[in-house]
C-alpha cells in the first residue's frame, strides 16, 4: 500500500536536532519493514521549500539553497514523487468548495486532492487535526505507527 508522507514528517526527517527526529525515523522504517510504498506529491516539495529556505526567526530551517536542494534530490531517492496531474487542481476545487475550506487550509487539501487522483489512501502526519475533516483518506500519526497492527488497505 501506497502512504503519502507529510510535509512535517520530512521536516523532522531533516532535523536530527528535533525531538520528534527519531519518532520520525522508527515510523518511517516501521511502514518500510510492513512492505508499504512511501510516496509524496510535489505540494510537499514545494512546503518543504518554503520552511527550509525561510530564516529561524521566521519560523523556518534556515537552510541554504543548496542544502534545500539536496534534501529533495535525498527525498526524490528515498521515497516515490507521485506527479501532479491536471486533475489534481479540479479534485482540489471541488474539496475546497464542498468542505468550505478557507485559508492556509486549502494548502492540505490540495495534498489530499493528489492523494485521491492517485488512489493514496493513507497519509503519515504530525497534524491530524489539518485532515480530519476528509473522510476518504486515514490518517497516521508517527508517534502510533509502530504499535499499530499491519495496515490494511481501506476498501474501494
């Protein structure tokens, strides 16, 4: 089974220095060892980006272009870039307009629009609460995964 990983997963991936750094690396290797695909979309590219490349003070990484870049070139080796399609953004508009979706919000719902064109049903997050409202998709929290029995998928 395909699970999406999260922009504040990768984050904390990048970070040993982050208390939930090793939380981060168990989880990620416990849904390995059960033989599921660890994918992620360009969105979370693109926040990872913008909070890696802002300064501390603004509550980024700090991170130099460079080192940005070869975070993502480590992402793009490490788990499946599943690409964006033009019906990403007409799944997007419809999420946004039936759940009423304001704001930074609709940020998440254009990953979980990717996650439905692509059939991902499972997404890894430090953020639940953020995804909630999407029936059609579950939610993992890192700091659960490793207890939790074999994943199976949900039904069609």
């Amino acid at each position: 089974m395909q699970i999406l990983i999260d922009t504040n997963v990768i984050l904390r991936f990048v970070e040993p220095a982050d208390p939930l750094h090793s939380v981060t690396l168990t989880a990620l290797d416990s849904l390995r060892h059960q033989g599921h695909q660890l994918v992620i979309v360009p969105q979370i590219i693109y926040e990872f980006w913008a909070v890696a490349t802002r300064t501390i003070e603004a509550n980024g990484l700090g991170k130099q272009i460079d080192h940005a870049q070869q975070c993502i070139q480590h992402f793009e080796a490490l788990f499946i870039l599943l690409k964006d399609e033009r019906s990403i953004y007409e799944k997007w508009m419809s999420l946004v307009s039936r759940h009423e979706v304001k704001g930074i919000n609709s940020y998440d719902t254009r990953i979980v629009a990717a996650m439905l064109h692509h059939q991902v049903t499972h997404i890894l997050t430090f953020n639940p609460k953020d995804f909630r409202r999407y029936s059609q998709i579950t939610i993992l929290d890192p700091k659960t995964v490793t207890t939790l029995p074999f994943i199976e998928p949900k039904p069609k």
